[in-house]
C-alpha cells in the first residue's frame, strides 16, 4: 500500500522539461518522420503487388514512430499540466505539435496512396496477413483519402494549423495558467487555481460556500471572456473553413466519423434520454429539498448532500488505492492487478497543490507499455470514482497493448466506456457496503448526480456547441453572446430546474477549446449508457463475462459502433429499446433514493 501521489516521470524520460533524452528522441523521431514521408511518396502499389512488402514495412515505421510521438506526448503535456508555469515544459509540447504535424504530412499522403489503389488490387491487399488484422481501420483510411484535397493543398493546411488551430489550443492553456478565484475561509482570502478551485466549487459540504464561490469562480473566467472568446472563435473558424475547402458541409458528420457512429444512433440517444429528464428533475427537486433550498444552483448538482449527522466519507489516497483495487478484482483479476501496478509503479499525479491545471486524464506510454493517470485528488467519493475512471482508460489500453496500432486507434465514444464501466464499479460498491440508511442515501445522491451530468450538462454542452457552430458559420460569436446562447442551453437541458446557472462555462471548460476533435461531449454520454448496459449484463453473467467485456474492448477500434454493440451485446444502437433499458437502471437508483429520504425532508 502506497500514499506517494506524483507521478514517475523520470522513468519515461529523466531530467524533467530539461531532459537531453527527450530532446535527442524529438529529434530521432523528426528524422525517421522524414524518412517516412519519402518512402510512402516512392511507394507504388503496382510494383508492390502482390507480396507488398514495401506497404508492410511503411506501417511497421509508422508504428514505432507513432509510439514514440505518444511518449513524448504525455510526458511533456504531463509536465506543463502538473506546473502549468513551467515555460520550458510548454515550450517542448509546441515542438511536438511541429513533429507531429509532419507526421500528419505523412498521414494525408499515406490516405491517398490508399485511395489511389485498384479496387480489385486493394481486395487481394487486405486479405493478406498482416494487412487482414487491420482491414477495417485501413478501408476507413482509404475511404477519408476520397475527402481529401491535393497533397499540397493538405500540406498547407498543415502547415496553417501550427499556429492556427494548435496555436490557439496553446494560447487557452496559457489564459488558464493566469486564472485565480478568491477564497475566503475563516476570514483569510487565499487564492486557488482553477483546478484547486474547481474541487472546492461541487466538493465543499457548505451550500453558502459553495453559492459564493460560484460567483467569485463565474466572475473570474468572465474577466478573461473577451480572451477565451477569441480562442473559441479562431478555434472554431479554423475547423469550418477547413471543412468548407474540403467539401463537407455539415460540422456535426467529422466528430460522427471520428466516433464512427450515425446520427440515428446520436440522435435516438438524446431522444429518449430527454424522454426520461423528468425523473432526473424528481431527483433534483429531491435533492434541492434535503438541502433547504427552493432549487439547486449549478455548483450544487454534484455537491454532497448532509442527512442526519452523517458526515460523507473523506478517502486517504491510500484508502482510494485499496477500495478501487478490492473492488476491481470482484470483476476481473487482471483488471486488479493492472490498478495495483499503477498505484505501484506510480503512473498518477493526484496532489492537491497549486499550479496544476484544472481536470483529469490518462494517457498512454506505448513504448513504456504504462498509462500516466493525471487528476487533483482531494479525499471525496467523487474523487475516488475519478480515479477509477481514469483506471479504466489505462486498462483499456492494457488490454491492446499487443494489437496492431491501427487497431488501437479507439474513438472517445467507447474510450468512455471502459472508463465510465470502472467507475459504476465502484459507485455500486461504494453503495453496496453502506454501513447506515444515511451513508446509503449520500452514496445514492453522489452516483445519480452524476448520471444528471451526463443526461443534462452534457446535453447542454452539446446544444451550446451545435448552436456556437451555427452562428460561427455567420462570423465572430461574441462573449456575451456565447454567454447567451451558453446559459439558454444549460436552461434547456436541465429543463429549468436550476435557480442559477453558468454562462461562461464554455470559457472554463477545457473540452470546448480541445484542437484534436470538436464536439468532445457527446462521447462521454454514450459512452456512459453503453457501459449501463454492458454493466447490466455483467451483473447477469457474473465473472464469466469479464472475458467478454475485454474481448469488446479490444474491438473497438475495429469496426463501427453499430457493429460493436450487435457483435458483443446483441442490441441494436438505432433502436431506443437498447438506451430505455440503460437509463432505467438509473431510474431504479432514483426511486430508490426517493423511498430512502422520504422521512428526510
């Protein structure tokens, strides 16, 4: 058992942003990229036909050398994230964005070559091993390739983006470093960083601290609005104008193909999730009544509810360690020791202290065979479901390691999945070993809220992004209209059951200025309702279905996620039957809390 909660980053590459070892696999990566980039413009699939093994070793360099660009990638953005002040550390990630996008060069190349490529030709290419593994994520490629303007034209998109695109991404990362919220405790004023103060805004017990620093919290990102504005905007522009050259139309279909899933299935989701809001909303006006209050505010809606004299549970690091590795091994045993190796190999950064940027993440050390977990742990319940979460994103990637890349290139729908199926683990475990009817009811509270932020902010961000899109495609979108448009949709989405809410919330959240992908919300509530039903079918199969689970996981990036959930679950994603019977595990959780806290209000 182990209290340390800083990552090992020394083991990945020593002597931190100043690291010579980096620096001399930047560069060894920036050559082997340029190789690439001539060996794929000389390849020829005629004169490689039929053994094509010219094509086969193209992709055993593009492997490696994507391997290694992922190394470097969340060691460096593992750095700036832990000491966003670390100039060095930020300066290291604008150089891998460079490397990277020559790899990206390399990328549009290598999809048209597969484009160009004989249908007939093309058939006898991905039925060959080692090619066949990896038919689908190839055909995939091909199919993009068709979407894509000349190599030069591609080229200069590229080129733009660094300090487009990415360079706005940055640009958010450095206004959020200059980010501080008041906090006023016992008379002394200290100020928190945006992470710090996050934990504080849903975590603190006290409604009336919580009510205050919503305000201090809303009136700091407002105070950088006309900046946050600007990224946005550009961020957004960028996308659209690519779009727009590229021939597509609607900005909704890249997110949909990165996510390789259809608008039917996107659009039935949401239907029946609306279908299903007013009982969220029982629980709401339930949990508004326990804490005294007319209606929540937004920092409310995962706040801990008081009942009784019942003080919630606060975790130990160490505690955390030993629930969420128990609790894993009553599923799966690799799953346990995966977790155990984490904690005991120190791959996560988990202390409360300043300078950290705000959220969590995992990311993947492919030539280390290590995942790297990255959050702010200060002892709540939420913090212990975290932390599982993110445990389920390494071991999701555990389960590929010995995949070829291009069938581990999952999307962030059902890379929700593993980790939103880790989390329910211990949400129900959390519940099941309630010692008291009031531990049962905070428990309750704490699992169905965040169902709520899955059925209702999230829903929220999705309407805010979709409505931002469409009035980008008419010019600059300013503040106080991305204020507006914020604010109505989160009225929408949680069907006006708050008291306040939070306008800037697309300045303060980081997902809305991520550069890899737009609409990074949708995912996170699919991925949560998928992992609902497969959840369900776990605790209808018992151990047995472990293998099944891992067996999903490994065939998600190898076919649609239509095909996914008719292949391993047997339910069909277009229908609402399948999505019905997710949220009504939710329901059952809500009626649950309902009965228990009758007596209470």
């Amino acid at each position: 058992m182990t209290e340390k909660m800083n990552w090992d980053m020394e083991s990945v590459f020593s002597g931190g942003s100043h690291s010579k070892t980096l620096q001399k696999r930047i560069q060894e990566l920036d050559h082997l990229i340029g190789e690439l980039l001539i060996q794929i413009k000389d390849w020829e699939p005629a004169q490689d036909y039929p053994e094509y093994q010219n094509f086969g070793s193209f992709l055993d360099k593009r492997e490696s050398i994507g391997n290694g660009l992922s190394e470097a990638n969340t060691f460096a953005r593992g750095l700036f994230s832990t000491h966003t002040n670390d100039a060095q550390a930020a300066k290291i990630v604008n150089q891998l964005s460079t490397v990277a996008s020559q790899m990206s060069e390399v990328e549009t190349l290598f999809m048209k070559k597969l484009k160009d490529v004989p249908k007939k030709e093309w058939s006898i290419l991905i039925s060959k091993e080692p090619f066949s593994k990896s038919a689908f994520p190839l055909q995939e490629k091909r199919e993009k390739g068709q979407k894509l303007l000349s190599e030069s034209e591609e080229k200069v998109i590229q080129k733009l983006s660094l300090d487009g695109l990415n360079g706005f991404g940055n640009m958010y990362q450095t206004i959020v470093n200059s980010v501080s919220v008041p906090f006023n405790e016992d008379g002394k004023i200290t100020y928190l960083s945006a992470g710090q103060a996050a934990n504080k805004l849903t975590g603190s017990k006290d409604p009336a601290v919580r009510s205050r620093l919503l305000m201090d919290w809303e009136k700091a990102w407002r105070e950088k609005a006309p900046l946050f504005a600007d990224t946005l905007n550009h961020l957004a522009g960028f996308r659209l104008q690519t779009y727009d050259l590229r021939g597509e139309k609607d900005f909704l279909n890249p997110p949909l193909e990165y996510n390789r899933m259809k608008e039917t299935t996107l659009n039935t989701m949401w239907d029946t999730i609306t279908e299903n809001k007013p009982k969220i909303v029982e629980f709401l006006n339930r949990k508004s009544a326990l804490m005294g209050k007319d209606k929540l505010n937004w920092a409310d809606v995962t706040a801990p509810v008081s009942v009784g004299d019942f003080e919630p549970k606060t975790y130990s690091f160490a505690e955390a360690e030993s629930f969420i590795t128990t609790h894993f091994g009553t599923f799966s045993e690799e799953m346990q020791d995966m977790a155990q190796r984490a904690f005991d190999e120190n791959w996560i950064e988990a202390e409360d202290k300043e300078g950290k940027r705000p959220g969590a993440y995992c990311s993947n050390l492919p030539e280390s065979e290590q995942s790297r977990i990255f959050m702010t742990f200060s002892g709540s319940a939420n913090n212990v479901s975290t932390l599982a979460h993110e445990l389920g994103h390494a071991y999701h990637s555990h389960v590929m390691r010995d995949l070829p890349v291009l069938n581990r290139s999952y999307a962030m729908n059902v890379a929700e999945t593993a980790s939103t199926f880790a989390e329910m683990l211990i949400s129900d475990a959390t519940v099941s070993v309630a010692e008291s009817k009031e531990e049962k009811i905070v428990l309750l509270d704490s699992k169905i809220s965040r169902a709520a932020v899955m059925f209702m902010n999230i829903h929220s961000r999705f309407l805010f992004e979709k409505r931002f899109y469409k009035a980008r495609q008419n010019g600059l979108v300013s503040e106080n209209e991305l204020n507006t448009i914020m604010e109505e949709a989160q009225k929408e989405a949680f069907m006006d059951a708050l008291e306040t809410y939070h306008p800037t919330f697309w300045a303060s959240k980081l997902h809305f200025h991520i550069t890899g992908i737009s609409f990074y919300n949708f995912p996170y509530t699919f991925g949560f309702l998928f992992s609902l039903g497969i959840y369900s079918k776990a605790k209808q199969e018992g151990p047995a279905f472990a293998e099944n689970y891992r067996n999903l996981l490994r065939d998600t990036a190898s076919m649609t996620t239509e095909e996914l959930a008719k292949k391993h679950l047997n339910v069909n994603l277009e229908r609402s039957d399948f999505w019905q019977s997710a949220i009504d595990e939710i329901s059952a959780d809500i009626d649950d809390y309902l009965a228990l806290t009758a007596d209470k209000i």
